[in-house]
C-alpha cells in the first residue's frame, strides 16, 4: 500500500516520469482516465492532489465518509480556483474545461465520495506501479518481498515470454487455418473432379477418352497434392500443440511464482500483522498479475479450442488428437486452480471473535473483472466452522451444511469498482448469534478452541463453459462471550499467527518454540500495542527470560536455546502466582496502551526490572531518584520505587517501593500527576528533574470558579512515611507526611485526600498536611512510629 501524504517532490517526480513512460505502460496509464476521472484533472492539480491523504482513509468504513466528502469539496474548490486563474486566448478555453470538470466530478461523487478516494488511490497505486516496472526500482510502500527489483524484472521477463510465446502460436494457428482450408478447397475439387469422371459414359468414346486422361492426370496430381499437403497439416497440428504444451507449462510456472510465492507471502504477511507486524500491503500488484495470468491462460485455453474445432472439421489420424485432450484438461486445471486460488480474504474477520458483537470481512476474487464474473455477480456465504470441520474441507470430504454457529448478515453480493477493476464482497454487519463448541481435549481451555470463518461462492466463467465452487478460510478464530477471557483468547492467537507452517493441516501448531522466536513474536506484539518504535530491548528479553524461566541469569546467550512450550506460555501460573506468564506481559501491554504510551516512547519507564536491580541502581544515587518498573506481583501493575534516608535508622539510605498503581488507579489521576503530587520524588533515574519528564503531562490546576453553590474539588495524591528530605540535617524538621514501616513496601491505595480550596486549620494553601501548625498530628505520627510495624506489613510485595 502507498506511504500516506508522500512528500511532493517524490509524487510529482511520480507524475513527470508517468508522463515518460511508452509503449504498453502507457496506454495502461491513459487507461486509468476517462469520464470517472480526466486526465486533465491529473495533470493540472497534480501537486494537490499528490499531497493529499488518501491512504489515510478506509475506503470500507462509512464513518470516514465525512474525510471522503471534505476532500471532494476541497478538489472541487481547487479545480474552480485553477479555472479562475486562466488567462489569455488559451486560459479562456482552459478556463471552461476546468469548470465544466469541476461540475463533472461534483455530480458524479456528491452521492459517493467514497468512490473518489477508491479512484484517486487506484490511479496513484498503479501509476506508481508502472513507474517502478518500468525504472525497475524498488518504491516505498508497495508490501512485496525482500528483492523486489529482481523479482519484478523475472515476472515480468516471463509474461514477455509468455506474451511472445502466445503470438507465436497465434501466427501459427493462423497458418494452419488458412493451409486446413485451402486444403478443403482442394479437397473439393478432387470430388468435382470424381464427379466429372463419373459423367464421362454419357459422351462418345472418343471424346470421353480425351476428356478422361485429362480429368484422370489432374485428379492424380491433385491427390498426391492432398496426401502431401494432409502429413504436412498433420504435422503443422504436432508442432502447435507441443509449442502450445511448452506455453502451458511457463504458464504453469509463473502461476506458481505468483500464486504459491508471491500470494502466500501476502497472506503470511496478513496474518503476522494480526500479531502487530507491518501492514501486508496492497493487492493491486498481485491482482495485475493475477489478471495477466488469467488473460494468457484464456487465450491459449481458446487457441487450444480452435485447434480442436479445426481437427473436428477435418479428421487427420495421428496423436495430435490425444495431445490436444490432454492440452484442454492441463489449461482447464490451470485456469481452475487460479481462480480458486485468488478468492482471498482481503480484510480478516476480527480473530478473538465475541458472540453478539458486529464485525466486518472483505473477500475479493483478483480475476474477478478480468473474467467477467461481475456480469451475473455472485453470491457469497459465510459460516463458522471448527477445527474438525476445516480440516474434513480441506480432504474434499463430504461437509455440506455442516456448521459450529450462527452468523447473522452471512450473505453478501460481490460487487464490482469500475475505477478500481476490483470485484469483492463486503460483509460490515456480519454478527455471532451462538457458537457450538466441541469437546475439549486435556487441559484445553475455551479459549485455546479455534474456529474458521468459512467464506464460499458459485459462479461460471466464459458464458457457462467453467463452473467455479470457490472456498477460502480465514485465519484461525476463538470466540469468546465475555471480555475476561479476551487476554488467553489473544495468547492463543498470537502463538498461532507467529508460528503456524503455510500449508498446515488446521490448525496446527508447535507445541514448544525456541526462547528467541518467541521474543520476536513479543516483540512485534508490544511494539504494535504500544505504538512506538521503541520495543523491547536485550535487557528487557533477559528480564522476561528470568521470569518466564525462574532463571537468574543476566546473560542472554544462557536462553539462546531455551526452548518454551504453550503450557509455559499461558497454562501453568508462573512460581508463587496464580497467572501465567502472557497474562502477566498482557497486563503490561494494557497499561501501557490505555495510560502510559507517552512515558514508555519519553524512555521515562524502564519497567522491566525486578525489585533487587531496581534498589542496586537507586542506591547509587542521591536520595529523591525515583525509577518506574512493572510490579512482579500484579497484573498490569507498575510501582514508582526510590532512594530515601532510613527513618530508623540515623545516616542509612534506602529503597522504598510504592503500591502498584493499575489502569484503575491511571483513570482517577495520571501517573504525571501523582508523580507531581509526591514533593519526596525529585529526579527520575539517573538523574534528570521530574518537572522536565512529566510536567507537560500534567493536568492544569483546577479553575477556583464556582457553578451552581458548589467547588470544584481536587485530588491528589498522598503517601505516608515520614523520612528525612535530601540534604536535611533535623530529622524531625519540616517533613513530608507520610506513615513510615520497616518494609520497603509502601501502600498508598485508597489515600487520596479530597481538599475544598477553603480555610481550614489542618490544611496549608496548597491543600497539604503542615507538620509545623498541627503538632497535635505530628505526635499521633510520632507514636505511630513506635509501634512495631513488621505484622502490618508482611506479605507485601511489588
């Protein structure tokens, strides 16, 4: 797919060399231009429009439209502002034109802007695509594989084979039409001429003996003629049909090139961009080769069928007869396999699919405008069906109507995109009424069952002469019925988009993957989640390797042949816990996307760190350093840990760490503000001021203004433990309020104060408990202290 807003000197260097191309290339760029779209249009607004966004709209989602209709409003304005500004004789003449565009386009799209955004990204995909056949140069966006360049200049070499090859066949076939009947011209006038011999007993012998050694001398010279020219047709008929064999088996080649490389990269691509990975890129490319294919294979599937007509209209004994038979099957089998082999699943079904929940797919037949199907459209269907069934399909074995759920909207008509030359279906209210599950083996829980979407069509092809029963599959589905079970249904997706086999029985997968693959199924994961470029880095991999493994290695070469199994994975809870490890991962992921996105790409959360690195980096440092890790204990938990004086304990340093904070807590106050509130945490490790990192997040102070009687209160938050600021010499001087115990674990849940920004006697201005006015406070604290701690506090971990 095009990169969205290419920067302009790339598109309009994309127009200029459009508008260089020759021969071929340029008549399928003119092609791309008429009523729907001038060419006009292009070349006049060819930096507007190259610098639009269409890419960034989904033609599929009507709730974009409003994008699709600004846009069209803005070229309308565009073209008329273009026309106002003509000048001169010429301008005059321009001027009218570019007007009468302007109404053009409005009348055409006004109704559909959608329809404009598919047109204009069409003709900006293929004229990039032709650009790039032609330069061979690999162009940003277009989603092949890796050697583009030379991949394009083979496929490419081979349809020019092809495409000679097929000329040739035709002169060929041409010859041998036009030799076959001048040879039943011929053939004629040897039976004229048999039937003058047979006339001859009505004459008077002398004149039927002249007239017979002339008829008798002409029929032997015409015979011997027949019999030579009918060896030669024969042999014209031989030679075709095996240069045809050889164009069939390039065909059959190229199809495989095409159709088992290029396709099934497309839809693994496909599937690893359900586990985050890029965008698989667009179909237009493979759909133009698809068409090529489809356009060859009918021709030579129709010069085959003439040279069967011919052979019919005069019978030579010989092989070609066999050969020919066995021409039309090989051609009919390729023509069949391209077909069921490009009705593909262009949009996906969502693959943790919840019961009473809408979703959305699109199939698209890739031949589908090059073979005319869209003439009598055809209907499509989709049913869900497991694991067994889908198997028992794929052996051809007898599975009508066999089915594991009830989809509601299942039916949808296959329309046809003029400007696009595209032929799909789009199912957008498709919905999971109920769902069958089958009997579950082992351990297996609900959510480790797969089930497949099963998409299916009927049509013909070339005016009834091919039926098609066309079938495909989409990516492996479980369904769900509450959102609890969404973090185990999306392990068993991610284990199976990440290291499922192309061509698999379905739906198999490995039971154990090496440690490093599975880091880069994590990996992408996160990243993708996230939405940053900064993924995971070697020490995070190790960390997670410590967990996943209750290893305490530091180094990763120790998990470079590790080997971790699905139980391991998201079955069997990690030591000491009651949840797995992807539970756990999962977790962080959901708070990171829902509140934390910007501090994780600020470099602000180190995260994955355990409670002993965390106090041996801190420890280091001066007192007020604070680090942010995930919490070992909670799911989806991250816990602010820093360097404090021991309050026991005169002259000693320690490690404090707060409460895990959880997407709850992130929803009632952000992590900047609470971070702000707490005056104790000054510089974020290693040593820069948390103003400088979280003060741009913060929320702006709360307007003292009233409404209707009331003040708008305010929460912040609140730690107890006293302890000695940095650089203080009184221990029991001015401190922050804060209920101190002998554990390094301090639980700050539920203290979050409510202050009215009113006088009382308690509060200072900032809304804080002052040690200084409140003594009375201070010696309940004091007392507070003395108490022994350790049974309050035991148990608590981070």
């Amino acid at each position: 797919m095009m990169n969205n807003n290419l920067s302009l000197q790339v598109e309009m260097a994309l127009w200029i060399q459009a508008q260089q191309l020759k021969g071929d290339a340029l008549h399928q760029m003119q092609a791309l231009y008429g009523q729907h779209f001038p060419i006009e249009v292009r070349h006049y607004l060819a930096q507007w429009i190259e610098s639009q966004p269409w890419d960034a709209i989904d033609v599929e989602k009507q709730q974009e439209e409003f994008k699709a209709k600004r846009l069209l409003e803005s070229l309308i304005q565009e073209l008329q502002r273009k026309a106002e500004h003509q000048m001169g004789e010429d301008g005059f003449l321009l001027k009218i034109k570019l007007g009468h565009y302007a109404s053009q386009l409005k009348s055409a799209y006004d109704p559909c802007p959608m329809e404009l955004v598919r047109c204009i990204k069409h003709i900006l995909y293929t004229e990039q695509r032709l650009v790039q056949e032609a330069s061979n140069v690999s162009s940003p966006g277009v989603g092949l594989t890796d050697g583009t360049p030379q991949k394009y200049q083979q496929i490419n070499q081979a349809f020019e084979e092809l495409r000679v090859m097929t000329q040739d066949t035709e002169n060929d076939l041409r010859k041998l039409q036009h030799s076959q009947e001048y040879f039943i011209i011929q053939y004629q006038e040897s039976l004229r001429i048999q039937a003058q011999l047979s006339s001859l007993a009505s004459l008077p012998p002398a004149e039927r003996v002249q007239r017979e050694t002339s008829l008798q001398s002409r029929k032997a010279t015409l015979e011997a003629w027949l019999t030579r020219e009918a060896n030669t047709l024969q042999k014209y008929r031989q030679d075709l049909a095996e240069k045809q064999q050889r164009t069939l088996a390039l065909l059959r080649k190229q199809q495989t090139v095409i159709v088992d490389d290029e396709l099934i990269q497309w839809k693994r691509r496909q599937q690893l961009a359900g586990n985050g990975g890029p965008p698989e890129g667009s179909l237009d490319i493979l759909q133009s080769w698809c068409e090529k294919l489809a356009d060859m294979i009918w021709q030579n599937r129709q010069q085959i069928r003439r040279v069967e007509h011919l052979t019919q209209q005069l019978p030579i004994p010989g092989p070609t007869e066999e050969l020919l038979k066995e021409l039309n099957s090989t051609v009919t089998d390729i023509i069949s396999a391209l077909v069921t082999s490009t009705f593909i699943i262009e949009k996906q079904p969502p693959q943790v699919l919840k019961t009473q929940t809408k979703f959305a797919a699109t199939v698209r037949l890739l031949v589908g405008g090059k073979l005319n199907v869209h003439m009598n459209p055809p209907q499509v269907k989709a049913t869900i069906i497991n694991e067994q069934q889908a198997k028992a399909l794929l052996k051809n074995e007898n599975t009508r109507n066999d089915s594991s759920g009830e989809i509601l909207n299942n039916n949808c008509v296959m329309e046809y995109h003029q400007t696009t030359g595209t032929l799909s279906a789009h199912f957008r209210n498709m919905s999971l009424k109920r769902i069958k599950r089958s009997d579950r083996r082992g351990a297996e829980s609900v959510t480790e069952e797969k089930f497949t979407v099963l998409f299916e069509s009927q049509f013909s092809v070339g005016g009834n002469e091919l039926m098609f029963h066309v079938k495909t599959l989409s990516l492996p589905v479980v369904v769900i019925v509450h959102g609890s079970q969404d973090n185990n249904a999306t392990a068993t997706v991610l284990w199976d988009n990440a290291f499922s086999e192309p061509g698999r029985v379905p739906f198999v997968v490995p039971d154990k993957v090496t440690w490093p693959q599975l880091c880069e199924a994590l990996n992408m994961k996160y990243k993708s989640e996230v939405q940053s470029d900064r993924g995971l880095s070697e020490e995070n991999l190790v960390f997670l390797a410590q967990k996943a493994f209750s290893s305490s290695s530091n180094s990763p070469e120790d998990y470079r042949n590790m080997t971790m199994t699905w139980s391991q994975f998201n079955r069997e809870s990690l030591p000491g816990r009651n949840f797995t490890f992807w539970q756990w991962f999962d977790g962080v992921i959901e708070l990171m996307k829902k509140h934390l996105k910007a501090h994780w790409n600020d470099g602000a959360i180190l995260g994955f760190l355990n409670k002993q690195q965390a106090q041996d980096m801190l420890l280091s440092k001066p007192n007020g350093t604070f680090l942010l890790r995930f919490s070992d204990s909670e799911i989806g938990g991250i816990t602010i840990a820093w360097v404090a004086e021991n309050p026991n304990k005169a002259g000693e340093r320690m490690v404090w760490n707060l409460m895990p904070f959880t997407t709850k807590d992130f929803s009632i106050r952000s992590l900047a503000d609470r971070i702000s509130d707490l005056n104790h945490l000054l510089f974020l490790y290693p040593n820069q001021p948390k103003d400088e990192v979280f003060s741009r997040y913060c929320t702006p102070p709360n307007s003292k203004a009233v409404g209707d009687g009331y003040v708008k209160p305010e929460i912040k938050q609140v730690v107890k433990v006293e302890f000695s600021p940095p650089n203080s010499e009184q221990p029991g001087g001015n401190s922050n309020f804060m209920d101190h115990t002998a554990s390094p674990n301090v639980n700050q849940q539920n203290n979050f104060a409510i202050y009215a920004p009113m006088s009382d006697p308690m509060l200072d201005a900032e809304g804080e408990f002052d040690l200084e006015e409140t003594m009375d406070m201070a010696r309940q604290v004091e007392e507070f202290l003395r108490q022994p701690s350790e049974p309050q506090w035991s148990g608590q971990q981070s």
